[in-house]
C-alpha cells in the first residue's frame, strides 16, 4: 500500500511554524544545549510524543554531534568506480570529527535507532526577532488572498487548494505556487563564471578554509539555508516516524520516496511467498535470506498507520496528513475498495506497481533514470504522459521474467534519443551553428567504451534536427558539434569512421535493471551490488575525509549535450589539502618519524607536520594512512 504525505513541505514548514522566521526583522541563534539535550531525552522516553504538534516548533535547532553509529543522512561516494558521485543515503555514521545536523534529523536517528540519543557537543536555536516593516496582503494568481502579517503563507496556500479543489485550474496554480515557494528560493545557488580566479571563503560548520575558483555559487534573492535546511530534515522526520509505525506493527516496505512510503501489505497480513528453490539456482551466488518471506502488515493497520497522523494535521480541514494515495483502490477511486498490487523495485526511485502477479496493467511506473530521455512511441491523443514509463516498465517486467508478454516492441533498438532545449547561452553557444535560441534539438546518447582515452577527451556531441516521428531517428544526418561535420549514427558495430556508435532503448533497458542500490547492504550485510535482491539493511558509514559541496546541478540541460548525465552531482570545494583525525594520529604516535618516513617515503618535516595537526596534500595524507592499514610493528 502506497502512502503519501499531504504538501509535505508546506506541511514541514507549518508545523516548525518557519513563516514566523521568514517574516522575522532579524534572527538570532542563541544556545540552547542544556534544553535541547532534555527534549532529545524525553523523546527517546517517549516517542509518541513526535505526534504533538504543538512541541513541532521546539524541533527548530541545529546541533554539533559526534556521531558513533548514529543514523543520518549521509552524502558519500558510496560507489568506488565513482569517486565524484555523492549520493545521500541514510545510514548509521560514525565520525571522530564533530558534524552540524538539523533538530528533525537527530530525532529522527532516536525514533530509528531504538531510543539512542546522539552525543551531543552544543546546540543553537533559530529565534525570529521583531517583524518585518512594509508587509502587506497580496493576491494569489489575483484570486486568493492572503496577508503575510496574519496569515502563514504555507498554511493558506494548502487550505485554499483544498477549498478550491473544485476549480482544477486555480488548485493546480496554487499547488505550483505552494510547491515553488516551500523549498527552492531559500537554496537557490546560481553557477558564474568568472574571467579571473576569484579568491572564495568556504565555511562547513566548524571548518573552514579558502581557495580560488573561476566557477562560483551566487546566492538567489531569498538564500537562507539554516530554514531549508530544517526543512528537509523534517520531511525525513516525517518518513522516521512513518517507518517507525511500520517496523513496529511487524511490517516493512518496498521503497520509500522523498514524501512517501509503500508499505508491503494484503487483506489479512502475515508474510509474502518469498523466493523457491528456482528462483535461488536462476541467480549465480545467491543466498536464500535474499529470498527470505517479508513481512506483510493487514491493510487494516496500514490503514490505522495512516490515521495515526491526522494528530499532526496542522490545516482547518480535517483528516490525516498521510494518506493512502488512490492508486491503492480499484480503477484509482477511492470510493471503491482496495485492490492487491504488486511492486517492483530496482533501486531508489526506480520502481512500479501493478495489477496481477503477471503483470495485468501498470498502474504507477517512476520514470526516474529514463525521463531524459524522448518518447519513441507514436503518441495518442488519449494517450497520458506516462505512455513510455509504463511501456518501457513493461519491457522491464518481461525482461526480469515476470510479465508473461513474449513481444517485443520494435522502438527497443532505436537510437536512444535526448531533447534539448535550447535556452541558456552556454547551450547556444554551443549549438549556434546548428539551431536558433530558444530551439529543441535532438542528441543520440553516445556509447562509452568506444574510445580510447585520449579520444574520449574528445568524444562526438551529436545534433540533428528536432523530429517526433521516431522512424526518422536512425535514417536522419546528425552533426558533430565539436567538428561541424555531418554524420551517420548506428546502434550496431560501426564500419565507417563516418557512422558513429550510439546507445539504443534495449542497451538503456539493460543497463537499468542493473543499477545497484549501493548506499545499503544487502540482505547478507554487505554492500548491494547489480544481482542483490531481498530486504535491504542500512550499511555502517565511517566518516574519515571530509569533502565539502555546494548545490547539486545537472549540466546537461544548463550546458548543453556534453556528458549525457541523468544524475545530478554536487560542486566541491577543498583546499587541497587535508589534516589527519584523531584516531589517526593515535596511531601515529605509537612509530618513530623515522620508521614511518623510511616506509612511506615522506619527509621527516612532513610527519611533523602531520602530527601537528597541519594540512598536508592528499596524496601524502593517503601515504600515511595505507602505511598505518598494513599494522606494522610498532617501533622499539
């Protein structure tokens, strides 16, 4: 059963009454370590009482912790082969060096970690001051009325949507506007380069250090990221407290979204069929708790889950904030009575849900990995946006054995094709030859491993004019933007330096059910890789260097067809240089400067340095740490 949080971060932003912040004449950060440290107590006594809105606003602190296995969410390049990739996970951490987190996380860590309460350094609070002078009432999309002195924004915004639900057009433009206005301005960050390097403090909590960059972050207009910051934890806040509910009532899920939760459940509960004695021999060296019976909760307690949060209901309609989303009844109606679905999982965000073991309908398909890519099916008026990620799930389904379709659609080996708009100057400065501003054009996705290294530098960027029609895309002449040249593409072998090899939708299908949810372990304990299948365990992060990053971007639309990223990446500040931790110099201390200089070929003055608590290069850094994981003897 699927669950969803109402407007979640209009929800999180009412109940941390943030517009009181927002409207404020100034804000202070007093401390507040002895009462934080007391609330964080009773909460781990008494977890229910996340369910007081009326203590939601207490939440509204940041905190100095030194983690010890403490669970958090945590950026880390959790894939080796992809050092530059940090993704978020939320995970147990543990980190000699002190970390700043938000109010919401840190109870979220006790609700999902038995009660255990984070050591806590010092705490600050962020108190409003006074108000703002020249606050007036304003008229949303000139209808809706709303006076920022009376009214918390966020509040009316959901309250209104929910008056005028009647009136799609005017609940979908406030819907807009209460979905743009929660989150995104208080961390919009702008990329600008500059001609000349540009000397830039970096500042991450207790570090901080300086460097030059020709590519700097400019703030937006409303940039305040201690609020965004709360904000997003108390979304994950929510999601604990929903989690919690489930793992206490004896039930787990099958993936969990930014706002949303799908809970394994049936009409009396109890547990799933889990794996055969086939399904173990049809993957090479699996292990029978990957196909271990999960856990099924009766749809009557998801359902009693569900109502739990109509006590933190902050609007003056009733009901709960978590709710069961349509598609979990027949025909989507929620008049009518639930429905069993069946759901597939690859990864985060990548999933479906669907009618019959064999795949009767699919009735929810995430197009997250593929929504870059264009649709190759022949639209139809009556057809929803949704057409390719349900026909392109549906090939999955039947890859993966499980649909029982045996016909393949002829759009799989089509040159697997990107739209690009044409809207900033970096793409049409690119593209100024072959398009006019404010243009599509279309971009094959060209293979990787077809290059060898120095060529790689120089890998085609393909063009061609903008087409619907998908029977055109193999046949049409394309243009190398980095030559001008024009070309031919295959999704073959190539035969003529002129015909250039690009991914089809089948080399795409295939690489998609192989993408490893590697921010947990799997059933085994150990990390997930392409064929690990079953119920997933958090995985135990030790933090050691830290890295220090901006806002995720993603360069492909802002800078045109370069790379042919779908993921977003994050900008990283360092200074080059790093200083050992704690744990490390203790080890340190128990060898000679001349030991350790002999084995690792580093200077005595550098050791020094080291052991001083100075910053030395990374490199050098790394030569004393592997010295110190092969555990020589210690000197006389």
């Amino acid at each position: 059963m699927r669950l969803d949080f109402v407007s979640q971060y209009c929800t999180v932003n009412t109940l941390l009454r943030n517009w009181e912040v927002l409207i404020a004449a100034s804000v202070e950060f007093p401390d507040a370590t002895q009462n934080v440290r007391q609330l964080l107590n009773s909460i781990a006594r008494r977890p229910d009482k996340c369910f007081d809105r009326e203590l939601w606003p207490e939440f509204r602190f940041f905190a100095l912790v030194r983690t010890d296995h403490d669970i958090f969410p945590v950026r880390a390049a959790y894939k080796d082969r992809e050092p530059d990739r940090l993704n978020i996970g939320l995970n147990y951490l543990s980190s000699e060096e002190p970390i700043w987190f938000a109010g919401p996380d840190i109870i979220a860590s006790i609700l999902l970690n038995n009660g255990k309460v984070p050591h806590i350094l010092k705490t600050i609070r962020i108190l409003p001051v006074g108000k703002q002078a020249g606050l007036r009432p304003v008229h949303l999309l000139g209808k809706i009325r709303i006076d920022p002195n009376v009214d918390d924004f966020y509040k009316h915004v959901v309250e209104q949507k929910e008056a005028n639900k009647a009136d799609p057009t005017l609940k979908k433009g406030l819907k807009c506007i209460g979905n743009a206005g929660a989150y995104g301005p208080l961390v919009e960050l702008n990329e600008q380069k500059e001609a000349e390097d540009v000397r830039l403090n970096v500042y991450s909590g207790e570090h901080y250090h300086q460097q030059t960059v020709r590519e700097r972050e400019v703030p937006g207009s409303f940039y305040f990221p201690p609020l965004a910051s709360l904000i997003t934890a108390g979304g994950r806040l929510l999601l604990a407290l929903a989690e919690k509910c489930v793992v206490d009532a004896g039930g787990t899920y099958l993936f969990c979204d930014t706002d949303s939760l799908c809970v394994v459940a049936d009409e009396k509960g109890g547990f799933s069929r889990g794996g055969t004695r086939a399904d173990l021999g049809y993957v090479e060296g699996g292990d029978t708790c990957e196909f271990a019976p999960a856990p099924c909760l009766a749809r009557e307690t998801v359902v009693e889950i569900s109502e739990r949060f109509a006590a933190l209901n902050p609007y003056s309609f009733g009901g709960t904030i978590l709710k069961v989303e349509d598609v979990n009844y027949i025909d989507g109606d929620p008049r009518k009575p639930f429905r069993d679905l069946y759901g597939y999982a690859i990864s985060a965000k990548r999933y479906c849900l669907f009618e019959g073991k064999n795949v009767r309908k699919i009735v929810d398909s995430k197009a997250h990995g593929i929504g870059y890519l264009m649709n190759p099916l022949q639209r139809k008026r009556d057809k929803d946006e949704d057409q390719f990620a349900v026909a392109f799930w549906q090939c999955v389904l039947q890859h993966e054995g499980i649909s029982l379709e045996h016909e393949e659609p002829e759009w799989l080996d089509l040159p697997a094709m990107m739209r690009i708009p044409v809207s900033s100057p970096a793409v049409l400065g690119r593209l100024k030859d072959f398009c006019k501003p404010y243009d599509f054009v279309l971009a094959p996705v060209v293979r990787d491993g077809d290059f060898n290294l120095d060529e790689e530098a120089k890998k085609p960027i393909l063009v061609t004019r903008f087409e619907k029609d998908s029977e055109d895309w193999a046949t049409a002449t394309y243009y190398n933007v980095r030559t001008g040249k024009p070309c031919r593409v295959t999704t073959g072998e190539s035969t003529s330096k002129r015909t250039i090899p690009v991914r089809s939708y089948r080399s795409v299908l295939n690489a998609y059910v192989n993408n490893a949810e590697s921010k947990f372990n799997g059933p085994d304990g150990n990390q997930c890789h392409p064929w690990t299948r079953g119920i997933l365990q958090r995985m135990h992060v030790v933090a050691r260097e830290h890295r220090y990053c901006g806002k995720e971007f993603k360069r492909k639309l802002k800078q045109g067809p370069v790379d042919h990223e779908v993921e977003f990446k994050c900008k990283v500040y360092e200074n080059g240089r790093v200083v050992a931790g704690p744990e490390t110099l203790r080890q340190l201390a128990s060898f000679s400067e001349r030991q350790i200089s002999k084995r690792t070929g580093v200077h005595r003055d550098t050791i020094r340095l080291i052991r001083h608590g100075k910053g030395v290069k990374r490199s050098t850094c790394a030569k004393v740490i592997d010295f110190l994981r092969e555990k020589p003897g210690p000197a006389a």
